[in-house]
C-alpha cells in the first residue's frame, strides 16, 4: 500500500533534492528499506505519471512536488528496475531508475588516481559506455573534491541540474553516475555546487574525449575506437628507432590555415591526411609537427589555450578520422609530434577554471597560479590528481593515437617561478629559490613515463633559457627530454641575417657563437611559427636587399640550417618563402609558387632534405662533436666560415658566403686528398640563383688552414655549397 508522505512535509533530505543541494543524493532515492519498509522514490521534474515498469504498480506523486514514491514494492522486484513515465507533453518512454545501480568506479583505480600513478585514468573518468549486468549505459565519472553536489546536466534532462545528482565516492572527490539507455552521441556537462561559496558553475568534462564544434562547448559521449590500425611495421621499427643518430626534419603545421575548400572551411583530417601527406612527402621532412589539435575554444589561440586534453579538435571530424590521418602518415613513413601544452590553461568559465569552484587545477594564488602576459592560469603541479592529468594525457596521445612524439610547449614558463613576472609578483620555492621544484618533478616523471611505456617516442622541450641538462637523462639530474629547440642559435641567426651584408663582418661572431654549446644539449634549429606573426613578418622579409638578395639570403639561411648540427624544424610556407606573415584564419598563399623565386625556393628545400636523409655525415653525430670541425670560422672579412661534417666513412665540406660578392679563387684546406665534386649550390639556376658555382676540383698538396691538402674554388654570392669527396 502506498505511502506518500504528507502534503507539503517534505523532509530535510527531500527538501535539499528538490533544491539540488544534497551531498548523498544515493541515500535518498531509490530502493531504501527503514524499519522494514521499503520505499521507491524518485525526482522526475518533467513526470506527468509514474509507475513500476512489468509490475502495475503507480507511483504516487507528493502534492505540490516532482517526487514520485511507493511504498507497494513488490517482492519480486528486478534488482534493476525501471520506471514507465507519462511527460507533461504526454509522451510515454520507459527508463532504469539510475539510483538503483552501486558504485561502478574499482577503489583500486580511485586508489591509484590519488596517488598520481594511474596512466589510463582516461578510460575510467570522463563519459564511458558501459554495460552493467545486462544494462547499457553511460557511466559518467568527474574529480571535483571541492563540490557540495555534482549533477549530470544533459540534453536529454533539458540541461537541469536538479534530475541528476551524482553519488560522491568517499574522499578520493571522484563523482559518478551510471545512466542506462544513453548512448554514444549523448551531449553533456557537470553542473557543480561549491561546497562553500554555494556557487554554481556548469563544467565540461577534463576527460571528454569529443566536443561540440565551437562555440559550443558540450562534452560528448563516444564509443572506445573500434579504429583498425595499419601501422604496425611502423610501430614496431619505432620500437628499435635510434633518433639520436638518424635524420629528423620536421615540417610544422597548423591544420588550420595550411590549406582550406574552396569556401574556406577547414579540411578534414581525411582529407588532410592525404593532401598534406603527398605534399610532406615530396619535400622529404621526415615527421610533421601539429600546432595543438587538442581541442580548443579560441582559433586565434591556435590550440594553445586548450579546454581538451584528450580530445582532437572537433574542426577537422571526429577521434578516429584522426586516426586515420596519423595512420596514413606512418604508411607513408612519415612520423607525427603532437604540441602540447601542459604549462597552462584558458580562464573560460566552462572549463577547468575554478573547476569546482576552488582553485582546483591551479594555484589560489595568482603569483603562483597565473601568467599575466597570456591571460592564462598555471596548474598546480604539487597535486597528485592534477599530474596525473596531465600525464595520463600524454599517455592517451601516445598511446590511443600512436602519436610519435610531444613537444611540450613554453618549458621556461614551468621552470622558473619568477618567470616574466615583476620582482615582487612571485613566490619563491621552500629553499628560498625561484626554480619551481613541483613542475620540475612533473616534467622529469612525465619524460621517464613516456620512454620507459613507450620506447622510440620523443618528447620536445621549448626552452628558451639555459637551464642546464634540460635533454640530460633524470638519473644524471636532467630533466630527461629527448631533444631541445635551440632558441639561441634561431636568434643568433636571424638577427645576423638582417644585418646588411656591408655590416656582416661585424656580427661574425653570431655566425660561430652557437658552436660553443651545440653539444651541450640535443638540439632541434627551429624556425617556427612563433617567428612569423605578431608583427614579425614573413621569413622572406626579414631579409635585407632587393627581391634578388632576399631571396638568396633565404636560400643561404636554410643551407646552413640544414647542414648545422641539429635536428631540423621548418614552419608551412616557410619552405616556398611565403611574403606575407602567416595569418591563422586563412590558407597560406600558395599562388606565389607560380613566381619562379618562390618555386626556386620550394625546389631547394626538397634537394636540402634530400640530401640530408642521403648523407648520415649531415645527422648521425648530430649531438657530439665527432661529426663536425671548423675549417675556417675567421674570414669576418670576407663574411665566409666553412665547416666539415663527418662520418667514419664520409665527409662533406660546407662554405658559406653571407656577402652578395662571389669569391674567386678561394682557398681553403681539406681533410683528404683526391677530387671532390660540388653535390648542392644554394646559387643553382634550379632555384633561380645565378648558378655560379663548381664542378669538380682536385686537391693540391699546398697545406692551408691547419690542412695538409687544399683546393681552389669558386663561392657564388650570398650561397652556400656543398662538396664530397
């Protein structure tokens, strides 16, 4: 016999349903059995009538209210039972009463997330299907320790916090709900009560793995990838990849703006996958790197403000059409690094922000937990469940996308705690420093993590400081990153270049500086997109001269790129000399190729990579000094070094002329006797030089420049050659 409670008297704890504000949601709908009494109840807000499914049994309403109870519980009942419910529209549909189901979250896993060590914690919170004995559903899991009451807020309870209150799971602060009947495609959010603001925010889920295609931010439910991959040879050659010794020229992209329809829509990774693959390929770069495509609210950010850690931006389709796109890289054996960004994030309110109401992933105080120059906040590395974040992140790139390698945006940012700020807006560390010791343990365990789980992968630092055995191994006190960009010798170079030629001689030393230190760490040469925006033009205008001198300034540049220790690093458009500076909301000028400098240029490149993967002298000691020696690093006059680059079994000798002069008779000394035969000239008339240059000249027993032999050459104006022996 049903037993409604009396009109009006609603309890405490129906009273905080009602008013979404109850901390145990659980311990109050549902089967509950007091005094030998079982009692159903349920808050169904847009219920017009209610009953037990299969057994006959209405559930009675409580006047003036949107609870719903019986006390008629038949002994029969399914463990799992459902509810048969008329709307206020007078559409009839049957559900599961989610209340009913226990806790579907193992304590071992929740054991593991506190402790900063669970690797998958992507595939237990966030949005996951889930069948619960018999029963599909979607279970919903969400770390907000900080929250009074946490609700499921979908498009199928119209967005209303009150219908899905989630069950708190002791202190590890996870919330979860399971909701049978929902299904891959399901839009949702956390609507989250501060447990002591009373604030309520409402949230997309850290871990969503899909989002709405902005503006729209709702999180969406996807299935585990059925993706059937293909690059298993290129997985298990990855496994004994030796990337020390062996070529890497990376060309970066922005997805975004490399190429766009003929409406100017964003292209999808399909359709990426195949243009841009077939383009990478032809020039040679080994790897493409990928501007962030995690996902990200703002297009001008360029996916550096992320809101997504482990989703692809929903601007190019879906998780497996990226899939897709990387496994049509590796059959094409082109590597793929992703840029990541775990040094900050967005102050968008729907996001990690203040996440549930306290400073959850960031620092309370913002001379620790905010960057003033970018608008962004700072996580809070000290806590475990925020590392792990972050790390499971790496790891759910790494591993679901075969990603080969991260390059982990604005290191310096994390290193120092006085990092761009003004002297007295910042805090300094235990020991009375301003090394950031928490960021510091995270970037050593996030570069031991990804080698040791997945060996063959790299792992990138922008670092733009001196902060000393940044790609040094952690047991030795490094920071344990694969590589470096070597932001010093960038500088050094492209202030040199924009020097008029007449004035060179008195920049010399920018030209051999760089050599003190090249093998103090693993260097990358990048010329990224950060040098062309803001103001800072195109590549091709920061060279000095008429069309003619920019030109081979530019082709001058990228030979000595390319034959510099290092790996190399080349940002789109860069490669055919694009006049304009990038701009992110369009496609890059490819008209320009139909001018014959700037198809010149694209010519070089691809001969410049070619030669570089042909040559191992030009990689394989690209971090020791056993692959290069000075031939001449003094003519400042004449503004010409010349270098070897070396092998046991080869050596190729390097000249470069930064003056528009051509030098005739130019002597310089060589390791060997014999012929040696021009094999590249920056000047060839295949890239729209002067095509002055060399064929093939012989040694002389005349010593030169602390050389037993020399030979007499020909340097063309503003080039660089390339000789074999």
């Amino acid at each position: 016999m049903n037993k409604p409670t009396k009109k009006n008297q609603l309890d405490a704890d129906l009273i905080k349903i009602s008013e979404a504000k109850h901390h145990d949601p659980f311990s109050v709908l549902g089967r509950h059995t007091k005094d030998s009494v079982t009692t159903i109840t349920a808050y169904l807000p847009n219920a017009d009538t209610v009953s037990i499914a299969g057994h006959k049994v209405a559930m009675q309403r409580i006047p003036g209210t949107d609870f719903f109870q019986t006390s008629d519980v038949p002994k029969t009942l399914e463990r799992y039972y459902q509810f048969e419910i008329t709307d206020k529209s007078g559409h009839y549909f049957e559900q599961y009463d989610p209340y009913a189901f226990g806790s579907q979250l193992p304590e071992f896993d929740q054991h593991l997330f506190g402790e900063g060590r669970h690797w998958h914690i992507y595939k237990k919170l966030g949005a996951h299907l889930l069948n619960v004995e018999g029963v599909d559903g979607v279970l919903f899991s969400v770390w907000a320790p900080n929250a009074d009451r946490v609700s499921l807020v979908t498009e199928f309870n119209n967005w209303d916090g009150r219908c899905q209150p989630m069950r708190i799971l002791g202190g590890s602060g996870i919330w979860e709900i399971f909701i049978p009947g929902l299904s891959e495609g399901c839009l949702y959010k956390y609507e989250i009560l501060n447990r002591d603001s009373q604030q309520i925010s409402v949230k997309t889920d850290p871990y969503g793995q899909q989002f709405e295609f902005r503006p729209q931010t709702a999180s969406r439910v996807v299935d585990e990838s059925s993706y059937e991959w293909k690059d298993k040879q290129w997985i298990d050659k990855r496994l004994k990849h030796d990337w020390l010794s062996e070529a890497m020229s990376i060309y970066e992209v922005h997805l975004g703006s490399w190429k766009r329809d003929e409406q100017g829509n964003f292209l999808s990774y399909r359709d990426l996958a195949h243009q841009l693959v077939e383009y990478v390929e032809y020039l040679g770069f080994t790897h493409i790197e990928l501007l962030p495509i995690t996902e990200h609210p703002l297009d001008a950010s360029w996916g550096y403000q992320t809101t997504g850690y482990f989703a692809p931006t929903s601007r190019h389709g879906d998780a497996d059409e990226f899939r897709y796109f990387i496994d049509h890289c590796h059959k094409h054996n082109i590597g793929v690094i992703l840029d990541w960004v775990p040094a900050h994030f967005p102050k968008d309110d729907f996001a990690l922000a203040r996440f549930d109401g306290s400073s959850l992933y960031e620092h309370e105080d913002p001379r620790k937990g905010e960057h003033r120059d970018w608008g962004t906040l700072i996580y809070n590395y000290s806590r475990n469940e925020v590392k792990n974040f972050l790390l499971s992140s790496a790891y759910f790139w790494i591993e679901e996308f075969h990603i080969d390698g991260l390059r982990v945006d604005a290191v310096a940012s994390m290193l120092y705690l006085d990092y761009s700020r003004e002297e007295n807006d910042w805090l300094p560390n235990m020991y009375g420093g301003n090394e950031n010791l928490e960021a510091i343990d995270f970037l050593r365990e996030l570069n031991t993590v990804t080698h040791e789980q997945h060996p063959g992968t790299v792992v990138i630092a922008e670092e733009s400081t001196s902060w000393p055995q940044v790609t040094r191994p952690t047991w030795t006190g490094g920071l344990g990153f694969s590589m470096k960009w070597n932001m010093g010798w960038m500088h050094d170079m492209l202030s040199y270049m924009q020097q008029d030629p007449v004035h060179r001689r008195h920049h010399h030393d920018q030209l051999t500086f760089g050599m003190l230190y090249a093998f103090t760490e693993n260097f990358v040469l990048p010329f990224s997109h950060d040098e062309v925006v803001h103001g800072k033009g195109s590549m091709l205008t920061k060279m000095p001269g008429d069309e003619w001198q920019k030109f081979a300034n530019l082709r001058l540049l990228y030979t000595f790129m390319f034959t510099y220790p290092g790996k190399k690093l080349l940002f789109m458009g860069c490669e055919f000399a694009q006049g304009t500076e990038w701009n992110f909301n369009q496609a890059l000028d490819w008209y320009v190729l139909d001018h014959s400098f700037h198809k010149g240029m694209l010519t070089l490149v691809k001969d410049l990579n070619k030669m570089y993967v042909k040559h191992p002298a030009l990689f394989q000691h690209d971090f020791d000094n056993q692959g290069f020696e000075w031939i001449d690093c003094h003519d400042m006059e004449q503004s010409i070094i010349s270098y070897a680059r070396k092998t046991d079994n080869e050596t190729l000798i390097v000249i470069l002329n930064f003056t528009p002069v051509p030098r005739e008779n130019y002597r310089i000394g060589v390791p060997d006797p014999g012929s040696y035969i021009e094999i590249f000239n920056s000047d060839s008339e295949f890239y729209a030089g002067t095509n002055i240059g060399n064929g093939q000249v012989f040694s002389e027993e005349t010593p030169w420049m602390n050389q037993d032999q020399s030979i007499n050459i020909t340097i063309p104006p503003l080039a660089g050659i390339v000789l074999k022996r």
